[in-house]
C-alpha cells in the first residue's frame, strides 16, 4: 500500500489544527509527501522536505523558488499558459508515475472557489476519474470522498456529525439505505447533494447507484457563536 | 427593480469585510432582507431586521429563537425531515413569493461543504434553475454568477483579478472571446470548471453556449504570506 499526502496552495486557515502532526507521522512511515503551488512553500514553513513539488511558480519570488527547489526531491515546472492546473498536474503525477494507492489532499479547499472547484471536479473528468476512490480532501470541517457506480458501505461518521451524499454528474438509481433519510432510485442529470444526512449510532450506510460520480461529505459545524461587534 | 439580500448560516469569517455597511444601505433603498438558519441570529447581532426569516430552527436555543421570531416580519418555519434545505426554502421564497428581481447572497460558502453545495447546486434544478441569473453569491474573496444558454458579456472584473469559468452541468459548444485564455467550442458531459482566466485590459470576456448551466467566479487570492509556527 503505497500512501501520499499532498498539499495544494489552499489558505492555512482551513487545514486540520493537526496538518503538522500528521505530516511529520506520515514521514516516518515513509509515506510520500506531495505540494503544488504555495504548498511548497508552506511544507518548507512546517519545515517538512517534499518528494515532489509541481507548479509553474510564477507567483513565487526568485529567492522563494530557490527554497522550494532546495527542499523537493522532485520538481515538476508547469507550463504558465497551460491546460492543467498545478493541482491537476501534481494529482497525475501522483496515481500515474508515482503509482500511489491512496492520497489524502490539504490545501484543495477554501479561499478561491475557482481553485476548490477545479479539484473537485478534475475527478469527474478522464484520465483521473478511474482513481476517483483513491483520492480525499481533507479539511478543518470537511473530508470528500468519490465513487464510482456500485456499491458503497460507509462504515462509521469517522468523528464527524453529518454526511452530505450526491453526485457531481448525472447519476442513475442512486440509493441510500441505513441513513437517517434515506433515499430510493434517485435519477437525475444534473449534480445533486443531499447534505446533513447522519449514522444511525453504529449502523453502517450503504450507497448504491449505477451511472456517474457519487461523493460523501463528512462534516460538522465549527463555532456556534460569533462576536460580530 | 426589486432587489433582495440574504444572510445564510455560513461562517462569518468569510464574509466579504463590509457586509454589515452593504446590508445598512441595502435597508436605506428598502431593498429587502432575508435571512435563513443561524444567518437570522447574525442579521440581529448585526442590529438588522429580516424581512423574511426561514429555517427549522432546530438547532436553536428557545431564547434564541425568540430572539428570531422579534425580529423579523415574515417568518417559514420548515420542517426538521424535509425535501428542502433551508436556503433552499429561502431561495424559492424569494423568487416565487416576493418575486425578486435580483438576489445577493451572503453566507452559502465557507465551512461545510455540503452547505456550499447544496446551495451551488440548487441552482441546476427546477425550479430554481430558471431564476439562477438573478442571483449572486458573494464572499471575501469571490462573486458567484450563472448563466443560462445564450451569450453573456462579462464587463468588468469587479475589482477581482481572476475569473474561473466553467460548467456545472453537461455543456454544448462552449466557447470563451476577449479573455487571456479563449475556449473553443468545448462541450462535456460533466462539470468543468477553467480557473484563472483573466480580463484583458477594459476589454469584456464574452461566453456562449448551447445546452447546460455556466458559471462565472470573480475571484482574489487573499494573504500570500503565512507564520506557519
């Protein structure tokens, strides 16, 4: 089982309070450690080498490129006026020379919504679409995973107080079953999202569906109060 | 022109920084107020009135929720196990009973992403869908448009540097002019999104296309440096 992680140009603001730990943990086991854009720059931050870095760098100072180059194994330049993006870049670097089994993703979500969608939605799309189920991103609040059609047991809210289930394409008889709402032979053409669905205490979920792309939202809400004054 | 503002349940820390103003002269030109979910208990910390408040409420505290009730004219309570999300429900009530002619959202993106899709989503399905070029989601650092089939002229940037465009639905032919990257007839069966494009000097981006749902995303970075430790 070949594990990475990456980390993309994200705000920090969003990343698990434990992103670090996780990283400085994931090294020790020799897992690969992965960033594209200002992640570089933020995994040298957190004083952590890359074993591959990818972008174009075209918003980094020469003095800041001089340290991301000092602290990756590995570095792939992306074409400035391109049809990938970093992001994408670094995700078919990752499943097609790397050949990783699993990749957990920081930095795919919050600040700007071009960028969260591009990554969300560079999994619908072929060549990485066959390695949809291989891939999560990974928030404060939130952690996505994809699916391909058949069916899906999600066994436990891993911590987490609701899941949000849809689909990013048309979909075909999507089913959930052993959720508190459940849904029967859903169809549709367009992307849906049934959001704040929960476990019913330890029993398991079950999604099934025949066409499309399905994904999960683990979540939960953050702070109740706010001081807006 | 009947204009409309609404406050969803999203965190506050994503909120463009002069919401509280915007709102302030949104109530001087009687445009209307709306609010849903735990965006009515912050339209009051605020010291504004809702117009319309909508949601099950449930996760309110009972002094909360008269808190709510004092302070706005309209209210809908939905029903905890329901078809629709709340801002679903608010959305439908803008549209259909006030009959808005343009409506700003605050409050759909940040925090948890089954919320935010939820909300981008809606806006493909009947019968929502019809109304998705009145309405606008704004944040810090991004505005939200969709487009029906036909060409669209983007004027400006509004004061963003980027803009992402792509398809949140299946598209037919199409195509992006006067922009730094152009598109070709481009169709797809499943959602796109082209990030970073950018406006070339004064001149306008236009877009066009046959079959589907388009989306616009005036974005910015934010912070570009981070004190990681």
């Amino acid at each position: 089982m070949k594990r990475a992680y990456a980390l993309l140009g994200g705000p920090h603001s969003v990343w698990p309070a434990d992103l670090k730990e996780q990283l400085k943990k994931a090294l020790q086991k020799q897992d690969l450690i992965f960033a594209s854009d200002r992640g570089c720059l933020y995994l040298q931050e957190l004083g952590i080498k890359a074993d591959l870095a990818v972008g174009d760098f075209d918003s980094l100072k020469s003095n800041e490129l001089k340290i991301v180059e000092k602290n990756s194994a590995d570095i792939r330049y992306s074409h400035p006026v391109k049809d990938l993006t970093d992001s994408e870049q670094l995700f078919r670097v990752a499943f097609e020379d790397y050949q990783v089994d699993q990749l957990k993703v920081f930095g795919a979500t919050g600040g700007r919504l071009d960028h969260f969608l591009v990554n969300l939605f560079t999994f619908v799309h072929e060549p990485l679409k066959r390695f949809c189920q291989q891939v999560e991103f990974i928030d404060q609040q939130n952690i996505i995973d994809f699916y391909l059609p058949g069916r899906h047991v999600l066994k436990t809210n891993r911590g987490y107080s609701y899941v949000g289930l849809g689909n990013l394409t048309g979909i075909k008889n999507f089913q959930i079953t052993g959720a508190r709402y459940e849904l029967k032979d859903y169809s549709s053409e367009v992307p849906t999202l049934f959001s704040s669905n929960e476990f019913i205490k330890d029993q398991p979920i079950q999604i099934a569906f025949e066409e499309g792309i399905a994904i999960a939202i683990f979540t939960k809400d953050k702070n109740r109060f706010a001081n807006l004054n």
